[in-house]
C-alpha cells in the first residue's frame, strides 16, 4: 500500500508518495481526485490527479482565498492511504 500526504501553498500543490511498509517499498501510479474546501466544508474545486511512482508529483490549481484545505483522494478511487496534517 502507497501512502500519500499533501504541501499546498500559492497555487501549487505537491503530493508526497511513500510506503505504508519497508518491505513493500514500490511505489504506483494512483488516479484520484484532490478536493479543495472552504471554511464551511463546501468543496470549491476538484482537481482530477495521476500520482506518478515517484516521491512527488506536483501540480497546479485555481487560487481562491476562500480555499482553506485539500483532501487528497476525495471520492476515494485509489487505494492509497492518505496522510493528514496536523
């Protein structure tokens, strides 16, 4: 199993991939969808992702200053688990 967590500032966004065990380090391609949110809990945009095995991915989306959260694999298409922030 992947894992993935995401770092989003400014427009971009980085999806960080790893491995749930050491001793099934293989990373894979994911398709899945980031949900971007407000301070309601209203999805404000969904952006459609392909995680490439590799340690990070980036991409780009539309700025809003009412986006205050992301959700990596939002309707949940992949089998990946998803780290949160703190």
């Amino acid at each position: 199993m992947n894992t993935v967590t995401a770092e989003w500032s400014n427009g971009s966004l980085v999806l960080k991939q790893g491995h749930a065990l050491e001793q099934f380090a293989t990373l894979r391609c994911h398709r899945i969808d980031v949900a971007f949110f407000n301070a309601q809990g209203d999805v404000v945009q969904v952006k459609e992702v392909i995680l490439n095995p590799a340690d990070t991915t980036e991409i780009t989306y539309e700025q809003d200053a009412s986006i205050v959260a992301c959700l990596p694999n939002y309707r949940d298409f992949s089998f990946i688990k998803v780290i949160l922030d703190t």
